[in-house]
C-alpha cells in the first residue's frame, strides 16, 4: 500500500504515513479475526486442548506481534528506505483483464453467486468420500514387531521363532538391518526384587530399519503389509507392528460376565478377520496361561501346623524363583549380580516332584501332597478391566487403511451390532479420541466463526456487511478439502489445524476488499459500483502477493521436504488448497456478494423507516371537529 501511494508522486514519509493510516483498520480486522478464531480453541478440554493450546497460544501471541511491526516498524523503515517513483503507474494487461472480469461480475450478480453457490456445494459434497483418522500413520524409516508365544512356551521356543522371523524379514529389499529381543522384562520381581519372574520369555521385540532411497510415500505401511503376509505361517506365534501412531485400531468389548464377554470377543474377532485389507488382529482373551493349582487341606495344614502363608511362599520360590540379599552373588568388575534360585525346567513342568516339596511346619518339615491338593490348570493370561469391568481389546493393524473408514465397518459388524446383554462397546485409544476431537473440533469452529462476527461488527460498526466476509469461509473449507481428496490424505488432527489457520487468514482477502469500498463510499463520496472496481484495483495487487507468500512458505511442508512429511503435509496441503479457491472467490465473488449484502441492509433499512413512519403516524392524534 506504501509503494502504491509512493507511485501516486508523494514523498516517501507522506506515502508511508498515508498508506498507514489507510489500511489500518484493514490490518487490525484481519489481524483480530485470526485472534477469534484461536483463542476459543486455545482453551479446548480434553485430549483437543492438548494438542490445539499450545499451537493457539502461539499463533495469536504471533500476529499481535506481526500488528504491532505493521503498524510501526514497516511504516518507519519504507519512510527512510523507500525511494519516490518518478512516473505514475499504468495499469498491466492483467489488472485490465481482471477488472473487466469483476464489472461482469457485478453486471450478472446473481449467475456469478450462483455458479459460484454450485461450484462450492460440489466440492463441499465430496467430504462424506474424505477419510478420517485421528493422526496420520507415521513414516519414520523403521518400524517395530512384537513377537508373542502362548503361555508356557521357554525361552529357547521364542528365541527359535524370532529367527524365524528376522531370516524372511532380511530376505525383503526394503530391510537394511533387524534388532532383536527375546524375553523382555514384564515387571514384577525378578534379579532386582522378590517374587516374580526375571523377564517374560514367550515375549520379544524386533527393532527393523527400512532402507527408502526413493522417498516413496507409505513405504512403511508397504513394508508391514508385505511382513504381515510372509509371517502369517509361522505357528505357535502371533506378531504386531507397532510403527507409529495411526496404524493400529484398538475395539474393546467389556461386561461382567466372563462367558458372555469371551464369546462376544471371539465373534467380533472372526468377523473382523473376514473384512479385506485389515493385518494382524490380536485378542487379549486369546490365550490361556497354565499354572498350577493349590488347594490347602485344612484340617492337615492346622494339625501340622503349616500357614497358607508357607505354601504360596515354598512354590512360588520352586516355580518362578527368588532373590534374597543373603544368597550368593555373581561379582562382576562394577558390580553384583543376584543370582535366581528355583527348580530347574524338568522339575518346575513335573508335577510329581512338584507334590514331594518339603514345607516347613510346626514339627518339622512336611510334603506338599500332605497338606493339599496339587493340580495342574489354566487361566487367564491376563485380566483387565475398564470401568471396574473385564475387557477384552481386538487390536487391528490398519495396513495402510483410514482409521474412520475401518472403525465404521468393523462398528457395523452384526456382532457388535448385536452385542449379548451385560456386554459393551467401550471407545478406547484412536477411536475415542477421534470422535472427541472432532466434536470439540466442530463445537470451537462454530464459535470461532461467532467471534470473527463479533468482532467485524465492532470494527465496521456494521451488522449485516460482514456477512460478505464470512462468505470467505466456505469456499477455503471446500478448497481444502479437494486438496486432501487430490493428494489422498486423510482428515486428521494436522489437517483440523490446517482448516483453523484457514479461517483466520482467508478472511483477510475479503476484509481488504470491503473495508476499502465500504471507505470509498463514505469518506469520497464513490457510487457503490465504483467504490468496488476502485478496490479491486488497488486491494487485488496484495491480496495476490500475500496469498503467494503464504502459498510459498507452506510448500516445503506440503512436499515433505524435511524429515517424516505424514504429519506436516496434510496440513500445508489443506492450506495451500483452501488458500487458492478462496483467492479466487474472493477476487470475483466478493464483489457481488458484496452488492446482494448491501442491498439487504438497505431494505432492512427502509422496512426500519417505514414501520418507524408509520408507528408515528398512527401515534397523532385526531383531529377535532369545528362546528
């Protein structure tokens, strides 16, 4: 606006003054806008505050900053360092051609509002066809597989089925290296405390770098998808990628009664088996652990005066071992070992040897068959509950696959559909948090688009023309929208974030042309058609430039440039969509919209004056006969 004025002859600190002044009210409209958009979201509950918070917060301490270098710094530094330009500005071939274009615009209003309501219905009616996730699968260039035996199963078993496994995976090209683990530590107590196992041997983890030269996008979901199908047959063996968030769907089922739940568990699971596309699916109820089942003698224990204390005691040290600070340790240079005392393999599995243990008692030691009855059983592996409820969790590898679209099909299951009395969907992990975000996420747009109301009528002292801004929103949610459709991305929490920078900035492009007409007519005195061609003409040059700018900066992150591009290019790609449609309308539609706008506050203004005539008119009183 400075180098606009400069090209009108004036000096450089006239020019910068002037031009200040001018667009000021435009710049702390926009400014304000994106200031009501973020803060109702800045304070957000639940799992949206967490992620949208800090991201408001900054963004709305950044544009009062950028306002207050507007309003000063950039005034000041084009005074001292802006030049006079000597010859006037003529108008280019595309100003021309644009101008003409809005004259017809506003010569055919209501076919421009029109074609334009149709374009942008069109593209808002391709949101059902959009898929939805709570965060975009990750892509970091590795990838993680748990391996898990049935219950029982030693360590030498696991230990064989990991290579298994780390031979076919090294056979893909994708696989630069494989780390792995075999019985990783599952709490409890073991060398470093009393009463539990030193780690959970059926169980193992392997770490497996890709190689993706190319930069291919998904090449991580790719690669799961071909692992899954090479290790399907390895039996006694259940394996689980767990390669970053949104890549896995986790359906949890609870009720109280055990029989009910499990078979509404295992229904569930073989019709989730039967849907196209899905990867490994896991049951918390699928496997049974064995143990070995006590059951003290009363009568026998009290006479031999032998503790029910004793008896867990005697076997848990025989079964699962013990570390006790007066026993023997492993001396090492930098440190001590304590060693693990029980039975060893042969001996734990055999049951005889199990009933001739020595329990002490009062008299001395006793046998364990003396004292009760020693069995062999199985149970749960293990037990959780939700809500004071058992639960039972079907986690899904999506394989690629949006996480809305899988949740809806596996949801309209006739299993889970149908659910046996006393047993509940209960929404936990992604699934929750989807529908809780996106909730909240509507709930805070709908008050964001009120405070961007609000604020224009404080500025433009004005109750229905900011209408004409607002009408910037749809055409930006529409644009975004085909961007993700063209791009196949998914509608996650980066591209919410997308579409909330989206309605603080596209509203600029209508401010500037509004508050400069609406100016024109006012302070100069314009016809309302030559106020509109006025500001198009002087407005259209920054709006262009600035819709470039942000364009420019938000193409690194829609290209992925940098690092894992699954979070930061459905975001740049939603902005740079909604950007360009809502430039577009804003240039041609804005205007007519701008007309319709006026008209309406014009009737509304003579039906005010016509009722207050005619209020004042029915009030006099009648006039008195002479006679």
């Amino acid at each position: 606006n400075i180098v606009r004025h400069l090209r009108m002859g004036k000096k450089p600190k006239e020019a910068a003054m002037d031009a200040a002044i001018e667009i000021g009210l435009a710049v702390v409209a926009t400014t304000l806008t994106i200031c009501a958009v973020f803060v109702p979201v800045a304070f957000m509950s639940g799992i949206a505050g967490e992620f949208f918070g800090p991201f408001s917060f900054t963004v709305v301490v950044a544009v009062l900053c950028s306002l207050l270098v507007a309003r000063t710094l950039t005034p000041m530094m084009a005074a001292y360092f802006l030049k006079p330009h000597d010859r006037p500005e003529r108008p280019s071939r595309v100003m021309t051609w644009y101008l003409e274009r809005v004259r017809w615009c506003l010569a055919h209003r209501w076919w421009t509002l029109g074609v334009a309501s149709a374009a942008i219905g069109s593209m808002l009616g391709l949101f059902p066809l959009l898929s939805t996730a709570f965060s975009p699968a990750g892509d970091n260039g590795f990838t993680t597989l748990s391996v898990e035996l049935a219950p029982g199963a030693s360590l030498n078993d696991t230990l064989e089925v990991a290579e298994t496994a780390r031979l076919r995976l090294e056979e893909l090209p994708e696989v630069r290296s494989v780390y792995t683990t075999v019985g990783t530590s599952s709490g409890g107590s073991g060398p470093s405390g009393s009463g539990g196992s030193a780690g959970n041997v059926r169980r193992g983890s392997m770490v497996i770098q890709l190689d993706n030269p190319d930069g291919t996008r998904g090449a991580q979901q790719l690669f799961e998808r071909k692992a899954t199908d090479i290790l399907r047959d390895i039996p006694g063996a259940r394996f689980q990628f767990g390669g970053g968030g949104g890549s896995r769907l986790s359906i949890t089922v609870a009720g109280d009664e055990p029989n009910r739940l499990g078979l509404a568990a295992a229904n569930a699971e073989r019709e989730i088996r039967a849907l196209p596309g899905l990867g490994m699916i896991t049951s918390s109820a699928a496997l049974q652990k064995p143990e070995i089942v006590i059951r003290p003698l009363p009568d026998r224990a009290a006479e031999l005066g032998v503790t029910t204390e004793t008896l867990s005691l005697v076997t848990r040290i025989a079964t699962s071992g013990d570390v006790n600070t007066s026993l023997s340790k492993f001396n090492l240079d930098n440190r001590q070992i304590p060693i693990l005392v029980r039975l060893n393999d042969t001996s734990r599995s055999d049951l005889e040897r199990l009933q001739l243990l020595s329990v002490p008692g009062s008299n001395g030691p006793v046998p364990l068959r003396n004292v009760a009855d020693v069995s062999l059983g199985a149970g749960p592996a293990q037990i959780t509950r939700v809500d004071r409820s058992r639960n039972i969790t079907l986690d899904v590898d999506l394989n690629g696959l949006a996480l809305g679209d899988t949740l809806a099909a596996i949801e309209a299951l006739p299993s889970l559909r149908n659910l046996p009395d006393g047993v509940r969907l209960v929404p936990t992990g992604d699934a929750r948090w989807i529908r809780e975000i996106f909730g909240e996420f509507a709930l805070a747009m709908a008050i964001g688009v009120l405070a961007i109301y609000a604020v224009l009528v404080i500025l433009f002292h004005k109750f229905i023309q900011p209408v004409t801004i607002l009408a910037a929103l749809p055409p930006s949610a529409a644009g975004a929208i085909v961007a993700l459709l063209v791009f196949d991305y998914s509608l996650a929490i980066n591209s919410l974030i997308g579409l909330l920078m989206l309605m603080g900035i596209v509203s600029k492009n209508s401010i500037l042309i509004v508050e400069y007409a609406i100016m024109a007519q006012r302070d100069q005195g314009m016809s309302r058609f030559d106020s509109l061609i006025d500001s198009c003409s002087k407005r259209a040059r920054p709006i262009v430039m600035t819709t470039i700018a942000m364009i420019a900066g938000m193409t690194p992150i829609a290209m992925g440039w940098a690092g894992d591009p699954s979070f930061r290019a459905p975001m740049g790609v939603a902005v740079i969509g909604g950007l360009i449609v809502s430039t577009v309308m804003s240039l041609f539609i804005v205007p007519a919209m701008f007309t319709v706008v006026d008209d309406f506050q014009q009737w509304l203004t003579r039906l005010g004056r016509g009722g207050a005539a005619d209020d004042e008119k029915d009030a006099m009183p009648a006039p008195s006969a002479i006679g």
